[in-house]
C-alpha cells in the first residue's frame, strides 16, 4: 500500500485529477469528484503495471503538497 498525492481539479465540464509525483503522465477524469478520483486510481494502477514499480521512485520524495492563489498583473 503506498499514499499518492492526487490533484483534482473541477472544470466547468467535469474534474480531472493527476498524481503528484509519479515518473511519466497519468491523468483521470470524470463527471464528479469520486468518479474522477476512481478514475485516476484505474489509471495510476495501469501506469504502475505498464511501467513497473519504478515510476514510484522520484528524488527527492514529494513531503506535502500545497494549492494556493496567487495576483498575476497581464
């Protein structure tokens, strides 16, 4: 069992979530929160099969993961 940071994100048609710290591109989507969520763990799962346990070996190790705003002048 290993703990992933996934990041979702609410878009005006649905989510889309992504983990945090994972070697390659995996993403998940749907039309809710938990179907999102569901969807990225699927997809984590494939990666993982595809790839092999080495695509969870990043340095340095993600320790916390933060969201924030931030003003931009454009």
């Amino acid at each position: 069992m290993r703990q992933i940071k996934v990041i979702v994100e609410k878009h005006p048609d649905g989510y889309v979530a992504y983990p945090l710290g994972l070697k390659g591109v995996v993403v998940g989507q749907g039309d809710t929160y938990e179907e999102a969520l569901a969807d990225v763990k699927s997809a984590i799962h494939f990666h993982i099969e595809s790839f092999g346990e080495s695509v969870l070996e990043i340095e340095p190790p993600i320790l916390e993961a933060f969201v924030a705003e931030a003003r931009i002048e454009v």
